[in-house]
C-alpha cells in the first residue's frame, strides 16, 4: 500500500511546530523516521510514522481515586 509523503510544512503544521523545530528534531534524533529524496535536499516523512509519533506523546492524566 502506498502512502502519500509529507513535506516538513505539512508535518509542521499538523503537529503545531515551527519547521525549525522539525529541523532541530531530526538533528537530535527526536523524530520519527523520515525519508531523503534526491540526495539530502527533500526530506519527506511517512503519515503512518507521524500518527505513531503523535500516538507516542499521548500521556493518561488520570488518576484512580
């Protein structure tokens, strides 16, 4: 199955960051998988990666009473 690859813009905005943050993270390995295309100038990413990433910052906030 084919997905389609999203550009740092379209990360960026789905997740509310800046595209510098994304650059920052992907320096620092803090991001998901992402794929380089034509050498090193396109960075694309998978939406399955990105949703796994979003699924991994979900922290339960309640508390059994």
């Amino acid at each position: 199955m084919s997905q389609k690859l999203l550009t740092s813009s379209e990360v960026a905005e789905q997740i509310g960051v800046a595209i510098n943050t994304l650059k920052m993270w992907r320096a620092k390995n803090k991001l998901p998988k992402f794929i380089r295309l034509n050498g090193k100038k396109l960075v694309r990413y998978k939406q399955s990666d990105i949703d796994d990433f979003i699924a991994a910052c979900v922290y339960n906030t309640e508390h059994n009473l």
